[in-house]
C-alpha cells in the first residue's frame, strides 16, 4: 500500500507566477454540499480535510467563492486562517450560480471586479494571489469554445496593477484564448479539462512546459468508457494501487509543469490521493495507459 510520508515533497515542485508550489496541491470545490451547492453536509469534517492538507505538507489550494457559493471560502477561512506564509490560495472568477445552483456566466467587468472583492471578503484575504479567469461561453458551458477574452481581461489587468491581485491565470480555454490572453498580460497558470482518456491539450502542455507556465488539470478521471475502466483497474490491481492514483502519477509523471488539485471531503481520500505521489509507474504500465487515448 502506498503511505503519505514525503508524498507531497516527493512531487517536486514548480513556479506558479510568483510562488513556487508542490505539485501535489488540492482542490477544494468538493468541500461545498451536494452539487457544489449549499454548505458542507460535515462542517467539520471539511475543516479537518484542509488541516490535514496543510499537515501533509500541501502549499496549493484551489477554491473559488461560486463553490457553495461563498460557502467553501469560508470554510477555507475558518479552517486555515492565519493562513501559513507559504499557502498559495488560487481562485476562479467569471461565474455565479442562480437560486437553483446553476452555473451561469459573470464576465461583464463589474461581475469580475465584484468577484474578486467577494473572493477576498469569504477568504479573509485583503489580495487574491492568483486569480484565474473561467471561461463560460457557449450554451451549456461544457467546454471551451471561442470568444474573445480581451475585453475580460481588461478589468483583471486593472486590478493586478492596483495589487488586488498578484498573478492571472485562465481556464477553460482553448489555445488561441490562451495566446490572446498572453498577448495582453503575463499568464501563469492555464486550467482545463485533461486525463489519461481526454488528451486534446497535449500540445498546449507541452508548449507551456516550454514557456514555464503551470498547466492544472480538473476532472482526472472524467469521460472514461469502460475498456478504459477495465485497463486503469487491472493497472492498478498490479501495483497494488487505486485505479484514481495511477490516474494522478500518470499526470505527474506526464510533464513537469502539471500540477495536480485532486479534490475530496473525506480525509482517508485525501491521503490515497497524495500518496499517488509515491507511486513510480514503471514502463510497462506507462505504456499501457498512453495508449488509453479516447
């Protein structure tokens, strides 16, 4: 069985605009209640997931005040603050929820500015470090899709230079969002959906390696079919492994400039997920699972 010590220490580590972070970090959006709506079903045992976190040694939480909304900030709040010096809180802006949780588009400049001050306000912070700009356009918001994100950067290049913000970054992007966006600004961080079965970013993780910016995957194990499920599962049997941590060590193991948010409210999930960290995958199973491509 995989354990945790020196998991987090033995990800390594990368520059993250101006933090340089573990690349085993967390992500917090399922501290909210069901759906990523309303608050924690265990307050408590939300608040422990995150000391945990901390005690494990992870440096990169990964939040934003749509989760809940406002709900998961406080939380984060509650649990950490006084924040440690060296805990880099990275949240999304450009979205809101409606009275029935759905997920809605707010990227007008003054939902953004907002955004930012309500980030702040649930955080406890007085500056967000990272703040990355979640793209929703298109119907459904299900994925990237065109737009420009010039006009939505401006208001967020505004506040980085008042030092309401320390860094951008962007997700749900596609390539030429993101080049548009560096075009304007220094982008730090580029957040989209990537997994063993989803691949359609590997050229824009290899060309942010290249250019020193982090690329953070969500969603590790969405969109597998079931001959992928069969392949992960017998993968992990062998290592003595869970089929979500092979998952993990394929990504780190992928480029180094991935850094890793796996979210969870339960602290034993928390811990499997960074021993992930631990786990070496040899050739043969490295070259079993690229050959997963869905």
């Amino acid at each position: 069985m995989l354990d945790t010590r020196n998991a987090v220490a033995n990800s390594g580590t990368f520059e993250l605009g101006h933090r340089t972070v573990h690349r085993m970090g967390y992500g917090a959006m399922q501290l909210a209640g069901p759906h990523v709506f309303g608050p924690p079903q265990d307050r408590d045992g939300a608040m422990a997931v995150l000391r945990e976190a901390v005690a494990l040694g992870i440096d990169h939480i990964d939040t934003s005040d749509f989760y809940g909304p406002h709900h998961t900030n406080r939380v984060i709040r509650d649990a950490l603050a006084p924040y440690p010096a060296d805990l880099t809180l990275v949240t999304k802006i450009g979205a809101r929820r409606d009275d029935e949780g759905a997920w809605l588009p707010a990227m007008k400049p003054q939902e953004l500015i907002d955004a930012v001050q309500s980030n702040c306000d649930n955080l406890g912070i007085e500056r967000i470090e990272i703040a990355n700009l979640r793209l929703m356009f298109g119907a459904g918001n299900a994925g990237p899709t065109p737009g420009d994100v010039r006009p939505l950067l401006e208001p967020l290049i505004a506040l980085k230079e008042q030092g309401r913000v320390g860094a951008l970054g962007i997700s749900n992007a596609l390539p030429e969002q993101v080049e548009a966006a560096r075009s304007m600004t220094e982008i730090v961080c580029v957040q989209n959906m990537y997994n063993l079965a989803h691949r359609s970013d590997d050229d824009l993780i290899d060309h942010l390696a290249a250019e020193g910016i982090a690329y953070v995957p969500f969603f590790p194990l969405g969109g597998f079919d079931r001959l992928q499920s069969d392949t992960l599962e017998s993968i992990a049997q062998a290592l003595e492994a869970t089929p979500m941590q092979v998952a993990l060590a394929w990504l780190l193991q992928r480029s180094p400039n991935i850094l890793l948010i796996p979210g969870t409210s339960s602290v034993e999930h928390l811990r499997e997920n960074v021993a992930a960290a631990n786990l070496q995958l040899p050739d043969e199973a490295l070259a079993a699972l690229d050959a997963m491509v869905g």
